[in-house]
C-alpha cells in the first residue's frame, strides 16, 4: 500500500444515508464543510464512515440501502476493495430513527441487572448489524465524580465496582451481536473541573488508578470490548489524546489490549485548536498516532493531508501509520470486510422496535426506579382516588429520553419527521392503570422562569386525594437542556421553577408524591414534607408505563440508587467515595452527607434477610474469602432486591473510602421463597494504590458490611487478611463470583456482581 493509501484507513467521515435509499445524502456537506467531500476522500479508501443513520431521521430499510451504495462506492473506488468499518452511538439503544429507546446507564445502574443490561445490549447489537453497522460508540465507563457535570446521565454510577460490572456486561451483550464496542472515555473526563464539559482534570495517578481507570480495564477482561475511544480532559495539563502513557504504555503494554483505539469526535484537531499542544494540524497528528490513536474521528483532519505531510518530511516515522494500520484491518477482517464474498447488501425489512425490544425495554425500567422513601404510606396509589398529576414532565414524552435517544439527539431538529416511536408520558400511562379521576397542570416549564401556571396545579392538587409532582430534567446537548453533553449545572437545586411547584403542592397539605425523572440526581431535602420521593433517571420509551406501575402497585419498586441523593444543593462535589475528612466533622461547618445514600433503594414489601455466615474469619492476601446471605419472601407478592457487600478498611498506608463496593447480586423471589446468596470475593479486591503507586493486598483487620446500601448495613463481619504484603499487576481479580440457591436447587454462579 502507498502512504495515502494507509493514511486513508486510519480516518473516518461523516456522511448520514439518504431518506430516500439513493446515493450519498446532502447532509455530508454539513458535517464535512471544511474538509474535503465523499468522492475524494474514498480515491484511496475509508476508515470509517461516520453515523449514516444518526444523522438524520431516515427509514431503516431505505438507509440500508443507502449505506450500502455507499460502501460498493468506497469498494469500488480503492485498489483493493475494502469497504469502511461504520460506525453510530448505541448509548441508549441503536440511536436511529424508529429504533427502540432504552433507558439511560443511570438507569442500568439503578437495577444492579447485569443480566438484563447484557440482554439489552445484544438486542442493541442486533438491530446495528441488521442494517450494516459493524461498530457501536458505547458503553460511557466514566465515574460519576461531580453531579453538576452535564454528562452524569450518561454514566452508570458513582462506584467504579457497579461501573465495571454493569459496563462489562453491555460490552459482553454488544459484542456477542457481532459488534464491535467502544469503551469510552478514556480515561478521566468525569473528573473536569466545577463539572464543566472538557474543563481540566486535576486528578492524581492514584485516583486515577483508584477510580477512572478499574472500569476500563474490566470492560475489556471481562467483557472483551475490542476498541476504546479517548477522553478529551486534559489530565494534569496533558490531553488523553496526546499522551502514550496511557494510550500505549497503560493499555498496550500493561493490559495487553489488541484492538482499535478511536479518537472522540474532533479530539485529535482539538491539540491543536483548544488545547494548544500543538501549532499545527500535522503536529497533531504526530501527537495523537504516537500516542496511540489508530483513527480519527469523525472525519478527515489531521489525519488527512498533514499527517500525509507530516510523515514525508520525517517529522512521523512510517512505522506508526503501519502499527495504526494493522490494527484497523485486523478488526475489519475480524469483522469479516476482507472476505473474498463478503456484500454490503442487508436482507429484509430490518425491525429496530420489537416487541421483545420493548419488553426489554419496559423491564430495564421497572428495576431502575427507584423509592426513595414512603413513611405515610401514600404509595401506592389507591384504587379509586382522585388524582392530581401536576409538574411540566408530567404530559412530555421526552422527559422519558437522555440526551442520546435518536428523537433528543437528532429528531428535534427534524420535528416534521415525528418521534419515531410511541412514548407514552407519565400522565397518559397513570390514566391507564389508575381507576380514579385525574386532573392534570404543569404548573410551569422544566427551565424558564415564571409561576403563572401555578395557580392551577395548586388548585388541582388542593381537590385531589393525592397528588403526583414529576419534576426533572430536559435532556439537550450544549444547553439546549438542563441535562446532557454540554448541559452543566451550576447547583443541584431543581431547574428553573420546578422545586417552588414541589414546595406549593406540598403546602396544601394534600399528600404529595415528587417524582424526580432526571439525568442527575438533584438535592431533594427541601422537600423532605413530601408524602413519598420517588426518582428514576431517563426511563427510555416504556418509561411512563414502568412509573405508572409502580405507583399504582402492579410493580414492587425495586431499584437501588447507582449515585447518591444530596441533602443541599451546594455541597459538591461528593460521592460516597470518600475517606473520614470527606465526610461530615467537626472540622468543618458543611456536611455533605446525602439525604439518601448510594445503594438505598425501599420497596412496598421488603424481603427478610436473615443470617450472615463467612467461611472463614482470616482471609489470605492470595485467597478467596465466601459470604453466604439468607433472604426471604414473607410476603404475598413476588419482591426483590439487591444485597450489597462492601469492604471497610480501618487502617492503611492511605486515606481509604469508608465503604467500598465488593460484590453485588439482584435477589427475585415469589412469595414463601427462600435463597441463600453466595458471595466468593478474592483478596485482589480488597487491594488499593500505596503511597508509592503500586497495588497492594495489606495484611491486617478489615469488615465486610453486608447491606442493603451503603450505610444501611445488615451485618458486619470482621476478617482478618493475612500474609505478607503482595503486589498486584493488571492479571489481578476484578470482579466477585456470586450465586443465588432457591428451593434447593444448585445455585447458578456469575462473575459480574
């Protein structure tokens, strides 16, 4: 191959696929206006094309078609007939007009499912390969670190343990579909400064190790994620983009990883046009392939022209465009491109809204939402009552979408195109499963300011036997929401108007359930009068449905918060994550305790735990420790939840977390049903980065706290680790193995929670 023609591998362009099923869409000129069009780019191939059904609304068959013409042109047009690797965002579901929207990984981590979430992603995963896309921009293993960031809604949760487990288990799901899954961001963007969109990061190597970096390597050891996209943070003043440590040294040469590292959308000309490492376009590309960066993404920059330039004049051996290359056309006859028979053609009418996607999706969202709290009993609903259902989300379709469903995404520019889908609202779902009357006011927008609708919604709440309040977020990009990429918050405090309703309606004195529909969790303790809390984030397109069932009581609400719930607006940024001096003392006159904390999550019936044996009480630095958990269903409906194992260092090298998340496992049991859950946790989970950047197993006491969430602990059981002092490499256990024996039959054991 000629110079131009491996350089023309390594870069992607964004071309979207003709609503009509012809020849390449006009929308290419928008996405490309500075750079140079289709027919030049594929004289000597294409790496990639870019989001063909994510860039505007388009039929699934006719943009098959269009997709496909596309690749014969690209086959057609380079000496050895390799078509482009194609590649669209799966963050929330196949984010395609007509496509099944699930809910967002906020949600996956509120249902503590690994199952479920591995489910969903192989439905993903089908639909994308049906039309013939071979790779997916997912799964988000950012931890959560400051809620303000506007992107909070695209992560799974605030423990890098439920990160990896839940990530992994999507990563598995979409790569068992045959597509390829793109870990991101790697690594470190959660962590911007005042939870800005690509502000700084001041993060340490060890929170670094500690925190961002335990997901990644877990998505691709345990669900063999096969390329990694990277973060645009600039950590400690060096961008992701530019940097072999970890690009090379940490993710080759350390994890062993063979795949495809992709860059994030414009990130590579970023070194040069934001983050000013780089005087020109040709140094950034010098920069961003040395680093590790195998394709850049979206379309030609950097990697084009200059980078062309850059290798003839000796400024960029040769040899690293062929390391990139290798590597992009490995995956691609991974992918099975370079076969002799191989066709873009696709066969039939692709379908991307089953009926089994939906049920999927209906179910991922009955085990997100999650009851924060009922102490009058006002949930659920009461037949025959009359019902308020007041707040701007009650009656909004959207407020069931984050910022990557294809209708928040893309479809709003489009409204003549519709939704796509059928999303049925809070409102309309709780007139179908309650039986009483309802009156409905919004009462006020999600954002703007003004209480002129006030008046009504307090009307309507005063005349009701109760009422529910549904307040949240609007999910946009780059402000055009209150929540999503681009959409920070300045404080946790509800948008616009919305807490000054919540607070109205509960002065009436009317029993009154807030239900939070959010991309972040909001601090809720100025409403603490409420009746009930409820909150779910981004439910997807079944999401009414999923509320209304639980509120009316044909759900037993079972999700488990994957964030904290803050009790002040202002006391950010904290997680649960933190050592004692990040907690509440004496030293300081702000208490950043949260009003509900990770892991809490109620249910109208709960089930009985009972005893709590461990097979031993001395844990070797090299063994494996088991922890068996009785449950029981005394009730007479069918119930779950999620037992939770966390680790309790008293005393190490360093300032440790007080609670750390070990293992986890969804308990469902039918009535009079009993299970014993198994925990098998190695030592290699209990191991944390010392003062000097290694990772340890420490000899000496430590607790493991059985519990229901962070700080609702069941039971403490203390061991001992013993032996010497051991030193972890990345071949170290990251996961638990778990099992759960019903009714004497031999438990099933899973690694993932």
């Amino acid at each position: 191959m000629t110079l131009t023609e491996k350089v023309s591998q390594l870069v992607g362009l964004w071309v979207g696929a003709d609503a009509s099923g012809g020849d390449v869409a006009p929308y290419q000129g928008d996405m490309t206006q500075h750079g140079p069009g289709f027919a030049e780019v594929i004289v000597d191939g294409l790496g990639q094309l870019t989001r063909p059904f994510g860039t505007a609304p388009v039929d699934p068959l006719l943009g098959a078609q269009s997709l496909a013409r596309a690749q014969r042109q690209v086959m057609a047009a380079n000496r050895f007939g390799i078509p482009a690797q194609v590649h669209e965002e799966c963050l929330a579901g196949f984010a395609a007009w007509g496509a099944t929207a699930y809910p967002v990984p906020l949600s996956w981590g509120a249902a503590f499912n690994t199952d479920l979430v591995e489910q969903m992603a192989a439905e993903i995963g089908a639909s994308m390969r049906s039309v013939g896309v071979h790779q997916g921009l997912a799964p988000v293993l950012d931890v959560v670190r400051d809620y303000r960031w506007g992107r909070v809604e695209e992560a799974i949760g605030e423990d890098p343990y439920l990160v990896g487990a839940i990530g992994a288990a999507y990563v598995r799901g979409l790569e068992g579909a045959g597509v390829v899954a793109t870990l991101k961001h790697f690594a470190g963007y959660s962590a911007s400064q005042a939870g800005r969109n690509h502000a700084p990061v001041s993060a340490g190597p060890r929170e670094m190790a500690e925190v961002y970096y335990p997901p990644f390597l877990t998505a691709l050891r345990e669900g063999g994620a096969r390329s990694v996209m990277n973060s645009y943070a600039a950590v400690d003043g060096v961008p992701a983009a530019a940097d072999p440590r970890l690009l090379t040294d940490l993710l080759r040469e350390d994890w062993a990883f063979e795949g495809t590292v992709v860059a994030d959308y414009f990130s590579v000309a970023f070194l040069r046009s934001l983050q000013r490492v780089a005087a020109t376009d040709g140094e950034a590309a010098a920069l961003a392939l040395t680093a590790g960066i195998d394709v850049e993404l979206p379309s030609v920059y950097a990697y084009g022209e200059p980078l062309v330039e850059a290798v003839r004049s000796g400024a960029v051996a040769e040899e690293l465009v062929d390391r990139a290359l290798l590597r992009v056309l490995v995956q691609k006859v991974e992918l099975g491109l370079l076969d002799p028979d191989w066709h873009p053609e696709t066969h039939g009418a692709p379908d991307l809204d089953t009926t089994g996607q939906r049920e999927t999706a209906l179910q991922l969202a009955r085990e997100a939402v999650v009851l924060l709290s009922n102490d009058v009993g006002a949930l659920p609903l009461g037949a025959g009552g009359r019902l308020a259902v007041v707040g701007p989300l009650a009656d909004d379709p959207y407020a069931m979408l984050g910022c990557y469903s294809f209708p928040t995404h893309v479809g709003t520019h489009h409204p003549e195109a519709g939704m796509g889908i059928d999303i049925p609202t809070v409102l309309g779902a709780l007139r179908e499963h309650h039986d009483g009357p309802i009156t409905h006011a919004p009462g006020c927008t999600v954002s703007a300011p003004g209480r002129e609708g006030f008046e009504a919604a307090v009307a309507a709440v005063s005349e009701a036997d109760v009422a529910v309040v549904v307040v949240g977020d609007r999910a946009g990009l780059f402000g055009r929401g209150t929540s999503g990429e681009g959409c920070d918050a300045p404080d946790l405090r509800l948008p616009g108007e919305q807490q000054a309703l919540a607070e109205a309606a509960i002065a009436t004195g009317t029993p009154v359930v807030v239900l939070v529909v959010s991309g972040r969790p909001y601090a809720l303790g100025a409403l603490s009068g409420a009746a009930a809390l409820v909150q779910t984030f981004f439910p997807g397109q079944r999401g009414g449905q999923a509320i209304a069932e639980v509120l009316t009581g044909a759900v037993n609400p079972s999700g488990h918060l994957p964030v904290s719930i803050p009790r002040h607006p202002g006391a950010q940024p904290a997680t649960y994550l933190a050592p004692t001096l990040g907690r509440a003392t004496a030293v300081s006159n702000l208490d950043p305790t949260p009003l509900f904390a990770f892991g809490h999550g109620r249910s109208y019936q709960e089930l009985t735990w009972g005893e709590v044996t461990c097979s031993e009480h001395e844990w070797a630095v090299d063994g494996e420790i088991t922890v068996h958990v009785q449950v029981t269903n005394e009730g007479r409906s069918e119930a779950s939840d999620v037992v939770q194992v966390y680790l309790h260092d008293p005393v190490a090298q360093v300032a440790r977390p007080e609670a750390l998340l070990l293992a986890f496992r969804r308990v469902r049991l039918a009535p009079g049903e009993s299970a014993e859950v198994t925990f098998r946790v190695h030592a290699d989970l209990a191991s944390y980065i010392d003062p000097d950047g290694s990772r340890i197993v420490e000899p000496g006491p430590v607790t493991l706290r059985v519990a229901r969430s962070s700080v609702d602990v069941h039971t403490e059981v203390p061991v001992t680790i013993v032996g010497d002092v051991r030193r972890l490499g990345s071949s170290r256990r990251l996961l638990a193995r778990t099992a759960v024996g019903t009714g004497g039959r031999t438990p099933q054991e899973v690694t993932v929670g």
